[in-house]
C-alpha cells in the first residue's frame, strides 16, 4: 500500500516537490467522500480523488503550483468544482478541493510519519489560504507539533482538532476567528487515523503470496506469520510486517480484537492449532481456514473432541473466498478472498453505522 504520507515521505526523500490535494468538502453527490487524498508530482501521481475530469483538472492546477524546480512557486489553494457539464462528470454534486504544495521534509510530515508509526490517530491542520508549507501542525490527543503561526490560534485548532478525532467523520473546514473579515482564519482539519482493518496471515505460500500482493494495495494492516526464515519474498507491500516465528500461535493472542484471520500453512496439524487459539479468543472479526468441505469436517470433529463450542466453531469459515468464482490458481483464490474480507468489513461497518440526518 503506497498511501499519501508514504507517496510524500518518499517524493521527500528524493528531493522531489509535490502538491498534496485534498478533497475537503462536498455537496450532492460526489465521487470520494471528505479526506480523500492523492499526490501530485510532475512525474506522476499517488492515489486517486475519484478520477474523471475533475482529477484531471486537479492535477493540472497541482503542476501549476509546482511551478518551478524548487517547488516554491505556489501556496495552499482551496478551489470549488460543480460537479456537471462543465466536467464532464454526471454527479451533481460539488467539491472543494485543498492545494498544498510540499517541498523538502517539512516537520509537520515528519509528525504524521512518527504518529503512524507510533499506531496513534492524528489531525494535520492547515491554513487554506497560505505560504507552501506554513501553517501546518500535527495535533493527537495529548500532543501538538508545530505552529499555525497565529496568535491564538494554536489552542483553539488543537481543541477543534481533538473533537474531530473524537467524532466519526472528523474532517471538516473551521474559521477560528469570525469576528476578523482577514484572510488567514480558516483552516482545514484532516483526520488521519490508523487503518482498522488488520489481517494476521498464517502461511507464505503459494496462496499466501498472491493474497498478500491483493491486498497490499488495499488500506489495511497485514501481519504476515510464518515458522519458516527463508518463507518471505525479499520485498513486501508497505503495509505488511513480516514475522518469522517458531511459535506462531502468539501473534493470535498477540492480534488486536477485531482483527481478520487467515490460516494457510504448509502443515494441517499447525492450522488446527491455530483455529483453536482464534475460536477461543471470539472477538475476532473473521477467521477463515484454507481447505476443502472435508478438511472442514475433519477440523469440526477434532476441535468439539477438545471442548470447542459448537456455536464458535460455526464462525469458521471454510472453504474460504465468495462463492461463484471458479478456480483454484492461487491469483484466483487470493481474490475470491479478498472479496469475502471486504463483504465482512462491509457488514461489520453497517452494522456500526448511527442512522443520522441526511446532509445538504
């Protein structure tokens, strides 16, 4: 998974100026929601805003910003696009779309990195209308990085920032001082938070390897486990953390709740241990065991011999991967399976969702 902190800390890395472009609003019907991101550079680009003519135009006014070499020529740029004939596009809606040019390694990039790192959700602050990189700061829920460079301003975006994070879409445009007709009072707050969907995969194989290049380009967070050194490719997705182990079933006590496991390794009698550490923690979200109708069955009798409730033995799932695709290459089971992960998520999400007031 190449996400925007990535795509930028890597344009950071080789000295290569990007705009950042943001999808802060919208109205109607649009093609991503509010804190869709992409990265622009004059090469190319990370992500995607929904695609169309509206990312076309996008990049274009990303590339004017870049201006020259050095990447300096514009700053922070918020621009309001009807989503209709003049586009091209059928939506109906209307997007505000943020411009923010970055060059160099500014600190406020470097927060966001070690917040990441750290499993910890953030908010980036920026002032819509400024100099390339000033007015940025990193906000979580007990630390601030950086200024906006306002007097009073800092303390009222943090709080701003951490009702944000607190709430369940978070993003949104605010004006810190209303009573002054100035520019330089209004800013965007962007909720960066960890990726919820985490997948601990046991087994590097055939299968294995396929799924985990499936779902590197999705966001989530993968867990890779296998008891074998020599298992792994030398290279990985972004979001996959490798872990070579001779006592795999730890990463199952290891795994947060709510994680989604997948078991395919090169030895039955290790899944079976392993269904029976996942079964017997049940706060996961999935658990699915690679295998035939048989294997199942098998599975069945000898986990119930060892005191496995019947009830959690029916969240097994296997075979696994939605029904109707036919195929056994490992491509076509990786993707059978990332389709039934995503089905689940989806489930899980709606599930989750608070029945709210339709929005202008």
């Amino acid at each position: 998974m190449s996400d925007w902190i990535d795509a930028l800390a890597t344009h950071a890395a080789t000295g290569a100026p990007a705009v950042l472009v943001t999808v802060v609003a919208v109205k109607g019907s649009a093609p991503r929601p509010p804190g869709t991101r992409m990265v622009v550079t004059a090469q190319g680009i990370d992500g995607t805003i929904g695609g169309g003519h509206l990312e076309w135009k996008a990049i274009d006014i990303a590339r004017d910003l870049l201006g020259d070499d050095d990447g300096t020529a514009g700053g922070t740029a918020l621009h309001r696009f009807p989503l209709g004939a003049s586009l091209g596009q059928c939506c109906g809606g209307a997007v505000q779309l943020l411009f923010e040019p970055v060059h160099g390694s500014p600190p406020w990039l470097a927060a966001l990195a070690l917040a990441r790192a750290d499993g910890i959700d953030c908010a980036l602050v920026t002032a819509v209308r400024g100099a390339a990189d000033s007015g940025r700061f990193v906000v979580t829920a007990t630390h601030v990085a950086g200024t906006l460079g306002r007097v009073g301003h800092d303390e009222r975006a943090a709080a701003l920032a951490r009702a944000a994070l607190a709430d369940r879409e978070g993003t949104r445009l605010v004006t810190l001082d209303t009573a002054a007709a100035e520019a330089g009072n209004e800013y965007f707050i962007g909720v960066v938070r960890q990726p919820e969907f985490r997948v601990v995969l046991f087994g590097a194989g055939h299968v294995g390897r396929a799924l985990v290049n499936v779902l590197g380009s999705l966001a989530c967070r993968i867990t890779w486990v296998d008891s074998r050194d020599d298992a792994f490719p030398a290279t990985v997705p972004d979001n996959v953390q490798c872990v070579a182990t001779d006592t795999p079933g730890a990463e199952v006590a290891a795994a947060p709740a709510g994680a989604y496991f997948l078991v395919m390794t090169h030895s039955h009698a290790l899944d079976e241990q392993l269904a029976e550490a996942i079964l017997a923690r049940a706060d996961g979200a999935y658990f699915g065991l690679i295998g035939s109708v048989s294997k199942r069955r098998q599975f069945e009798r000898r986990l119930e011999s060892r005191g496995v409730p019947r009830a959690r033995i029916k969240a097994m799932r296997c075979p696994i991967g939605i029904a109707g695709i036919a195929g056994k290459e490992p491509e076509v089971i990786a993707i059978a399976v990332t389709a039934e992960l995503l089905q689940v998520r989806s489930g899980h999400a709606a599930a989750e969702t608070v029945p709210c007031a339709r929005r202008a």
